[in-house]
C-alpha cells in the first residue's frame, strides 16, 4: 500500500467554513459532525492553504468512521475546538484505520503553527505520542 496521508488541521482556515467549533463540554452530537474533509494534492502544504494558493473542496464526514478505503490519496480532515473551561484541557485523536502511514497535525494559533506526526511510517520514537496506533495530542 503506497503511502496514505492525513492531515488533521485544528483551527478555522477559511471564513465560509460551515461548520461551527465542536465544544467537547457543550456541544451536542460528536466530532465528526462538525468535521469536513476534502482530498488534495501530495504537494499541498498548510502555508498555501491558509495563503488561499491552495483551494480545498470540504464535504461532510458521514459518519465517525468515515472510510475512503485503501488509497494513495492523501485527505485533510478540517475541524475547530473550543475550550470553555478556565483549564487547559488534552484532547487525543486516533485515526480510525490501524493502517495509516502517516498522519499530520496541524494546530495554528496566532501567528503559530505547530505540526506533529505519527502513523506506521513514523519511527516510535519521533511520534508525538507513543503508542502502536496512530493517535495525536
């Protein structure tokens, strides 16, 4: 199986975004409602998102364990949290396939942006957390 990349962007890219932050304290119904996601090119990074060189064409997930099946495609998945609680507070995110190559966290705050990585492809000890499945922090 040739490479499967997933990009995880935590933040708000785009101002016709439709979808609304998921607060993990109020809002109803779960992540994946309120998460899109589109297929992009291997050589799209997150600077050219953001600076609009790259457009992405966002859909809904359908359901928590949306499936594309086995593919070199690489995805995005789009979605936004927000914290409401006076305390920092962790949030873990699996990929639902146990066989992910790579995938890629992108959280933009401010004029920030911090990546992680994790998935088959990543040696344990460069994984943002380390487990034998693909979960980012």
């Amino acid at each position: 199986m040739r490479s499967l990349f997933l990009a995880i962007v935590l933040t708000c890219l785009y101002s016709h975004a439709q979808t609304s932050a998921y607060n993990p304290l109020k809002s109803k119904g779960k992540l994946y409602e309120y998460a899109m996601f589109s297929k992009v090119s291997a050589d799209a990074t997150i600077e050219d998102v953001i600076e609009g060189k790259t457009v992405l064409n966002f859909k809904s997930l359908t359901s928590e364990n949306h499936s594309v099946g086995f593919t070199s495609e690489d995805y995005w998945v789009f979605f936004e949290l927000e914290n409401t609680s006076n305390e920092t507070q962790a949030y873990y995110l699996e990929t639902a396939r146990p066989i992910t190559d790579v995938a890629y966290l992108f959280q933009i705050g401010g004029d920030a942006i911090s990546v992680y990585k994790n998935g088959d492809d990543i040696p344990f000890d460069e994984r943002q957390v380390k487990h034998r499945e693909t979960i980012l922090r």
